[in-house]
C-alpha cells in the first residue's frame, strides 16, 4: 500500500513548484508590457505631451499593483502586503522622477 503522507507531500510539491513557474512567467510578460510603457512615457514626453505622459506612468503604476496583487495570490500570500505593494511603484516612481 502507497504510503499516504508521501503521496500528498509529492502533490503539494508539485502544486507549489506550478503556482511559482506561473507566477514568474505574468511576471516576466508583465515586466516587458511595463518596461515598453515607460519607454512609451519617454517618447510621449519627446514630443511635448506632458499630460500624457503623466496618464501613461497613472497605468503603468496601476498595472504594477494588479499584476503584484495577483502574483501574491497565485502564490498564497498576503495580497495586500504593503511592502510588496510599494516596491511594485517603484519603477513608475523613478520614471516619474528620472522624466518629469
């Protein structure tokens, strides 16, 4: 007879191990989505649309709460962590820095 405890250790495994590989790959589609966008901001800011751009970094800063909300829910964590929360306007914040 299979021993049981084993069994749903393997399962358990496995199910962390598949959470973790998703939530890396909407990481890693997000990041380039994020990254063209703030290199969108540059080229708005380029010909001289600052609102624009403003709206444009008011996205990708949105985008990042939504995106690190549902990584931490695939991963069963807290979701509304607030350092994890900060740390996803970072890259919004130092553009908004950096181009305004």
């Amino acid at each position: 007879m299979p021993d049981l405890t084993s069994a749903y250790a393997a399962q358990t495994s496995i199910d962390r191990v598949r959470r973790r590989v998703g939530a890396l790959g909407l990481f890693a589609i997000t990041l380039f989505a994020s990254i063209g966008l703030l290199g969108g901001v540059h080229v708005v800011l380029a010909e001289g649309r600052r609102g624009d751009a403003i709206w444009l970094l008011v996205v990708a800063g949105t985008i990042s709460l939504v995106v690190t909300v549902l990584i931490r829910t695939i991963i069963q964590r807290n979701a509304l962590s607030p350092l994890w929360l900060a740390a996803s306007l970072c890259p919004a914040m130092v553009a908004a820095i950096w181009m305004l």
